[in-house]
C-alpha cells in the first residue's frame, strides 16, 4: 500500500513475477467493477473488493498481491491482510483528495523507503518466500 505514485505496482508487477502469485491492481479492479468513486464509501467499497479477490485465491490456497491505496485506518482493517508492505517512498501523491484522507499505517511488516532495483527486489522476494512461506 502507499500513496498514489510511491511505486505500489512497480513493485507488485515485479514479486508478482518471483512470487509466481496471483496479482491485483486497484485500478483494474476499479475499471473491471466500473466504479471509479472515491468517496468514503466509494473507497471502503474498493476495499472490500480487494478483499473478496483476495480471500478467493487465499482459500484455493494462493498467494495474492493486491496493490492499492487502502488510505485509512478503517480501509485497511475492512481489508485485513496478512502481510503489510508499506511504500513510504513520497510525502504526496498526485491526488489532493487521497494526500488529506492518507493516514500512515501504524503496523506494517515491511516498509519500503526508497528505490529497489531488480536485484533487491529479487532478494526481497526471496526473503518473503523464506519468511512467510508465499
């Protein structure tokens, strides 16, 4: 999760690729559901969304990246993943609305503060896969 710009799918499209893992993006998502709200409802909706795509695979006994925003507190409870990685990599995304709602995660497994190169982001995924067995 992260703001929008801080590198989310960058980084989802690559783990994605190690993890050999099923992968979803917010915005195809949001463009397959035809709902591009961001309101709060809009947003807890996404939320859920995510969610359900998450716990289908989990229950077939897939690993699952979603990569999204998810700004609240509510939206990442709503969400609950097992596993946080956290793209602290900008102070402001691109968009007013989602910059005054962002609140940082209190609780993350990882955070991500900077630029990764394909090789880090292969150790990273080798980390994962050793770690949390995905």
């Amino acid at each position: 999760m992260g703001l929008p710009g801080a590198g989310k799918t960058h980084l989802a499209k690559r783990l994605q690729i190690h993890l050999n893992c099923a992968w979803y993006n917010a915005d195809k998502v949001r463009e397959m559901a035809n709902d591009w709200d961001f309101s709060d409802a809009g947003r807890r909706r996404q939320s859920e969304r995510m969610n359900t795509l998450a716990t289908f695979e989990g229950v077939r006994g897939r690993t699952v990246i979603c990569d999204f925003v998810c700004p609240t507190g509510e939206t990442r409870k709503q969400f609950n993943a097992d596993l946080t990685i956290w793209m602290d990599t900008i102070e402001a995304g691109r968009f007013d609305n989602t910059n005054k709602i962002f609140e940082a995660p209190e609780e993350v497994d990882y955070r991500i503060g900077g630029f990764m190169s394909d090789e880090s982001i292969l150790n990273f995924a080798n980390e994962l896969k050793e770690k949390h067995h995905v």
